[in-house]
C-alpha cells in the first residue's frame, strides 16, 4: 500500500460517510414533504415486515401531501395503520384506494428537536470522519515502521489525509447549517 492508496481509501470511505448523512438527513421530517420520510414504516405483508414502498407507490401530490397508492386492493387499511402507528406524528386520509398523507406544521419545540436531532446526527457523521483519519493515520505509521515510507512521505500522507478531513467535516457542517435554516424556517 503507498500513501496515494491511503489517501484513496480514506477519500472514498468519506465520501460515503458524507452520503450517509445526507440520507440521514433527508429522513428528518420538515414541514415540507419527502417521500423518503416513509421509508423506515414497515407493513404487515402476508405475515413479514416490509418497508411501504415495496407494496405501494410512494409520490408527491404537492409540497406538503405524500400519495400512498397501494398495489393491492387490501393493502390500504394495513399501510394507514402502519403510518399511523408509527413515530413520525403523521394522520393519513383515505380517498378509495389512495392514501393522502398531509404533512402537520411543526410547533417551535419541535423545530428545536429536530435542530438537535440534526446536530447529534452531524457529530456522529464528524467522528466516522476522524475514525477514518485515524486509520489512515495509523496505516501511514505502519508503512514507516516497516520501513516501506521515509519520514517525509509519512508527515506528508499525514498533512494529505488531515487537510481531507477537513475539508469534509467543513461539508458536514455546511450541511447541518442548511438543515438547521430549512427547519426552523417557518
């Protein structure tokens, strides 16, 4: 392994760690609607748990109503009861087979929550970011015992992978500060 392949790794492994985020992300509900935010809702399909966009077709009628159109006939009544039962605080209504799912305002409290749901989430996100500086860190020292890099190469795969990490934890926090401004905006 040379430092270019360290620098590889630990650019790619942060790059996933910044989509991972994102998809965290765009799971924190907002008063707008996403058809992401049903995603974790599971149903009862013939005795197994599935999520809803496997038995139904999940879109957008407007900025803040999601359309839950079940594949099958009696699948409706189960998805309602699934989203009603769920944590997400969401009340759908049932016109025939299509299920309108409004999405509520969101009190200022709650606004607050969900700022610090996204900070907690962001902190998580920055310290998969130094986890993965630290292995390329350790994987830099590593080549220097076995005598495989000179001083130099390891200070500067050192530099390389710091300056990497901060430039995606920069990312992670311009991130938070959208989905901060995005939720508290009323």
């Amino acid at each position: 392994m040379s430092i270019a392949d360290i620098r590889k790794t630990a650019e790619t492994k942060m790059a996933k760690s910044i989509e991972s985020f994102k998809g965290e992300l765009q799971k924190i509900r907002t008063g707008r609607a996403h058809p992401g935010i049903l995603d974790q809702v599971q149903v009862d399909y013939y005795g197994s748990m599935v999520p809803i966009s496997q038995v139904a077709n999940v879109t957008l009628l407007d900025a803040r109503t999601i359309s839950v159109q079940p594949w099958e006939k009696g699948m409706g009544q189960k998805i309602e009861k699934a989203i009603r039962e769920s944590d997400l605080g969401l009340n759908p209504a049932t016109q025939g087979d299509l299920l309108r799912v409004p999405m509520p305002a969101l009190s200022e409290e709650r606004r607050r929550d969900l700022a610090k749901i996204v900070r907690n989430a962001g902190e998580d996100a920055k310290i998969a970011v130094r986890n993965l500086r630290r292995d390329g860190n350790d994987q830099a020292k590593k080549l220097l015992k076995d005598k495989e890099i000179t001083e130099d190469d390891e200070r500067r795969s050192l530099d390389e992978v710091q300056k990497l990490t901060d430039r995606v934890i920069a990312e992670i926090d311009r991130l938070i500060s959208a989905k901060e401004a995005e939720i508290m905006a009323v």
